[in-house]
C-alpha cells in the first residue's frame, strides 16, 4: 500500500536528526545519486552500498570522515555496520565542509570557468 507522499522539508527535518543514514549507488554508474548532498549536510554517519569501487559515488566519498562504504553483499555490508557500531559516537561532529553551498558554488564556478 502505497502512503501519501512527504513534503521535503519533513524529509530534510529527518535527515538531520538520523543518526546513521544509508544510500545505494547506482547500478548504471552514470550519475551521483543527488541525496547524497542532503545527507552531507547532517552530522549523520552514512552507509554506502555500491555495486563495485569504480562507481563514482566512492569517488566522491571514499576518505569523508563518517562515511562508510562497502560493496552489495553480505559479508562487506556486514563489516562496515561492525565498523560503524564499533565507532559511533553520536557525539562527534564531522568536517564535512568542503560540500557546503559555498564551497559547491565556487567548485561550480571554476569548473565552468565564471
């Protein structure tokens, strides 16, 4: 059954407060799913699942601190919620600054030469 859809300042509101937030990369390889962006906005740890190392979601995050990645299967889903159970402190504050609007803003401008 299908619910009623929810505004995305609820969704953002969530976001926020999450303590962990999870995220699949994209089989095709062709984009960076966007909620990624929404999610480095929060303090939350974030679980990467992706179908190998070469997709371009690892790219951008792999080395993040908070962020954790791992491939689709059991064994490494396994090992990276161990990893994050062993070394969550919901009290920590990740520098996740370069992914602010203004650091975004001028990576845009330089790449498109403004």
């Amino acid at each position: 059954k299908l619910k009623s859809r929810i505004p995305y300042s609820d969704i953002i509101n969530m976001v926020v407060n999450a303590d962990i937030l999870l995220i699949f990369g994209n089989k095709e390889f062709s984009q960076i799913p966007a909620k990624i962006y929404d999610y480095m906005g929060s303090n939350a740890i974030i679980l990467a699942i992706l179908e190998d190392y070469s997709d371009p979601l690892y790219e951008l995050v792999s080395g993040i601190n908070g962020i954790y990645c791992c491939i689709n299967n059991c064994d490494d889903i396994m090992r990276a919620m161990c990893d994050i159970l062993i070394n969550f402190n919901r009290d920590i504050e990740f520098n996740r600054n370069e992914f602010n609007n203004n650091a975004i803003l001028s990576k845009l401008s330089k790449f498109l030469d403004i």
